[in-house]
C-alpha cells in the first residue's frame, strides 16, 4: 500500500472528498483506486480543486441532498452529469422543533436523533440508494457520491457499497469514522444549540452507522438480504460489482 493513492484528495473547497479505493474485498482482492468517491457538497471547489477534479475524469455525480439544500449551494462542473437522489435532511429540523419548543438539546439527546436518521436511511430512502446502486451497476465510469457534509447519507451509501463488495465491517467502519479527522464544521447557524451538541451533529459515531445495520440484521436478515430485497442488488448484481470495482 506504500505505492497507493491518496485517500483524501486534500481539497481546500470539500474537506470530506476521498476515495474508497484499497480496502480489500471478496477474495481479498482490493477496491480499485480512482473509481468510487465520496464527499462532503462540491459548492466550494477552488479553481486547482476543480482543476484535480477534472483530472480524475469524473463524469457523474450523485447528490443526496434535499431540496433547499442544493438550492442554497448550487454547483456546475464542466462534462459533469448531475443525478439528484433527494434524501431530505431531519436531524437538523427535529432539533429546531425542539428548541422552538422550549426543550433543552442535550448530546445524548442529538445521539438518539442521529440514530433515528440512521433508522430512517434502511427503509424510509432505500429506493434513492438502490438508484445509485442501479448507476453503479451501469458502467464504472468514475462517480463521486455526497450529501451536505458527506458523512450521513453518504456515509451509510459508502457502508453499502464496500459491504456489497465483502470489505469486512470493521473496515467499513473505519473509512465512515474518517469523516472526524477529514471534515470541517460549518459556522453554527442556530446559536441555541450549544457547541457540544453541534460536536454531535456533526461528526460521526460507530452509534450512528451501527443503528442502521443493525436494522439491517433484524429486518432483512443481513447485508446479502437487505441488497437483494431493498435495494435490487442480487447475486447476480454482486458479482457484476465486484468485477466492476475489484481490482484483478
């Protein structure tokens, strides 16, 4: 690995942007390098990260974002096709309806939100993921996939992907908890709340992600299941990822 590509393209404009290449995944052969990315919203690229960017040779991006999100930062990038895979945001609207009515936000209280989210992700917007797992399928044209931050939405899609691919879950876990020494918070936009709650809301935690899988597991008897069932990634499909994104 002392050859292998950077993980995280070190941009100025998205903090979060990295690749999912290198982890090893069915019969230990690795994720290819330069394929898959995910990141936090691409609104802030600088002109040399725009420059990086289109020397990746990305030419789809996948946008989780809601609505008024990506009203508030549009972006456009030359040779580009964008796919909106609208997933709306909750945990930042659940916490305003709370301070709005009176209650005190505490950090185990946002932990029990975000896992609700999480909750949220397996069922309530399986069909926005199974559309990108459906382009994933399609050609292996390299793609980046993100949401606001690039942590939630994104971290779950990310968790899915390398699951579908046989990258072990510790190893899943490891690249979704990257986000905490990648990503940098935003300004606080509602000064209610206070810092150690904003700490929560926007970092990630093993919690949050093993709230969804667990769903997973409960419901849908496991990974295999819950691709097949939810998501229309058979067998079939499985393989044709693996030969798509595995290195030979």
């Amino acid at each position: 690995m002392s050859n292998a590509p950077e993980r995280s393209l070190g941009f100025a404009g998205a903090s979060n942007f990295r690749d999912l290449g290198g982890y090893a995944g069915t019969d230990g052969l690795p994720v290819r390098w330069r394929r898959l990315f995910r990141s936090d919203h691409l609104a802030g690229l600088t002109p040399r990260d725009a420059d990086t960017f289109r020397r990746l040779g990305v030419t789809r991006v996948f946008d989780f974002r809601g609505v008024d999100e990506r009203a508030a930062l549009p972006y456009d990038l030359p040779g580009v096709t964008q796919h909106a895979l609208t997933i709306e945001p909750t945990v930042v609207q659940r916490m305003k309806d709370l301070l709005d009515a009176g209650e005190v936000i505490t950090p185990a209280r946002t932990v029990e939100l975000m896992q609700l989210t999480y909750r949220g992700f397996v069922h309530d917007n399986a069909d926005r993921f199974a559309e990108l797992f459906a382009h994933l399928l399609a050609d292996d044209a390299p793609l980046v996939f993100h949401c606001t931050a690039g942590k939630d939405r994104t971290g779950f899609a990310a968790a899915m992907i390398l699951l579908a691919l046989d990258v072990p879950r510790p190893v899943v876990m490891r690249d979704y908890l990257l986000t905490n020494q990648l990503y940098r918070m935003p300004a606080p936009h509602d000064s209610r709340a206070p810092r150690e709650v904003l700490q929560v809301l926007w970092r990630v935690q093993e919690d949050f992600l093993n709230a969804a899988l667990d769903i997973v597991e409960q419901e849908d008897g496991g990974v295999r299941g819950y691709l097949s069932r939810e998501l229309r990634v058979g067998e079939p499909e499985r393989r044709r990822l693996q030969a798509l994104y595995l290195a030979s």
